[in-house]
C-alpha cells in the first residue's frame, strides 16, 4: 500500500510533462507570431513594388 501511495505523490510532483507542455504552446504561439509578422511583411513589399512599377510605367509612358 505505501508502495502505491509513494508513486501516486511521485506522479503529481512530477511537472516535466507539464513544463514540456509550456514550451510546445509557447513554441506554437511563437510560430504563428512569426507567420502573422511574414504575412503583414510580405503584402507591405509586394505593394511597394507595385507602386514602383506603376510609376516607372508611368514615367517610360508604357
């Protein structure tokens, strides 16, 4: 019986599952922050070529 008891208080002491658990969310919110941040960089540069071509279209009167 104390057998059981003492791997039952080992089980609930035990937070390595959970700190890996931490880090795997952290780890996820990250990658969408960073997908987001490429997402929002990437339309900015494509319109700031578009408006580069336009206006040397513009100017070159093609």
């Amino acid at each position: 019986m104390k057998t059981i008891f003492t791997a039952v208080q080992a089980f609930i002491a035990d937070e390595d599952g959970v700190t890996a658990i931490e880090y795997g969310l952290i780890a996820a919110l990250v990658g969408v922050g960073v997908a987001v941040a490429a997402k929002a960089l990437g339309e900015g540069i494509s319109d700031t070529f578009d408006n580069v071509v336009s206006r040397l279209s513009a100017a070159i009167g093609s």
